[in-house]
C-alpha cells in the first residue's frame, strides 16, 4: 500500500527513480517568464523539490511544500536552510486546508497517488486555488503496460474527465521540452480556476 510509511521508506533507500535531479525544463521555462515573485505556491508531493529550490533561488519566496514524508522535507530545509520552515508541511494533501494558492505545481505526484484518488485530486485542486488559480505542471501521458516509468498510468481523455467539473480553462499539450527520459510521455497542463 501506497501510505506514508510506504514514500518515508522509498527515500531513506533511496529509491526515488522519479528524481530527475533538477528542476525540469517545462516547469522551469513556465515560472521564469512569470513576474510576480509574490505568488503564493504549492508543491504537493513535493518530494525533493528541485522546483522549489530552483524558485526560491529566482526570487519566489510565498512557497509552500507538502509531503506525506518527513525525510525530504528535511533534507531540502538542510539544504536550504533559509527557506522558512513553516512553509514545509509534512501532511497528506487530501487533508491541507483550503489556503489559497495562486498556483499549485504538478510534477510527478499525481502519477503516485492511487487513480481511485484522482477525483478526489481534482476536486481538492479546486478547492485549495483561488479563484483565477492555476495548477500547472506535467502529467505522464503512458499506457499501462512496461516496467518502467510512473506507479499509475493514465491518458488526456481520461485525465479531462476529472478536471473538467472544476476548472474554467483546461490546457493539456504534449510537452515539447521535456527532460530525454520523459520525452514522449508527458503532457503540460495548465488549468485555471
């Protein structure tokens, strides 16, 4: 079972294959054309958050991440120790209060959670944005067969299913600037409040 326990244990073993290491190059191109360093900013599933350090570095201070697991929440306040401590939230997503956010920031984690939760994500989505909120990032786009790649496979067509009762304008493209390993097999999404 996918629990807390299940992704403390994967990052003590370091068994995080997701990891790409870096901030990916969809995310990092969409957030440097962005202006307001002010934006109040979800990572969910945050894991290591490349994305966070590589924001925070730009001038993005109104960052918050969340993770089922203590243990890269710990490490990147290591790593960063500037980076305020109370935007660090070890909690289950489904459980986060309503707060807010500008954008949230889709990258990886909706790939891991169990797709009997997926509409739940949708609806939790919409209700921590504000309104005219964005959630933006990268979706796999695979089928379910083969061995490597993301615990939980999916498509557009089903992907839209979710998200459509929710959000106002719905943009989901395959990436054309996906990191090598992704390529071909991620869609950039931006869904807007």
């Amino acid at each position: 079972m996918l629990n807390k326990d299940y992704w403390q244990n994967r990052y003590h073993e370091n068994k995080i294959g997701w990891d790409a290491g870096n901030i990916t190059t969809p995310i990092k191109e969409y957030f440097d054309q962005i202006e307001d360093k002010n934006l109040k900013i979800l990572i969910p599933g945050c894991g290591n958050a490349h994305e966070a350090a590589y924001l925070f570095e730009q001038g993005f201070t109104n960052l918050y991440l969340c993770d089922w697991a203590q243990a890269p929440l710990d490490a990147f306040a290591e790593e960063h120790p500037k980076f305020p401590k109370e935007q660090l939230i070890c909690a289950n997503f489904f459980e986060l209060e309503e707060n807010a956010f500008d954008y949230v920031i889709e990258q990886t984690f909706f790939c891991a959670i169990d797709p009997t939760l997926r509409p739940n994500y949708a609806k939790k989505m919409a209700e921590i944005l504000k309104e005219g909120g964005q959630l933006v990032g990268l979706m796999f786009e695979l089928e379910e067969s083969g061995k490597e790649g993301p615990p939980f496979r999916g498509n557009k067509a089903e992907y839209l299913t979710y998200f459509e009762p929710y959000f106002s304008a719905i943009k989901m493209e395959p990436c054309t600037n996906s990191i090598k390993p992704r390529a071909g097999a991620e869609l950039f999404v931006e869904f807007k409040k």
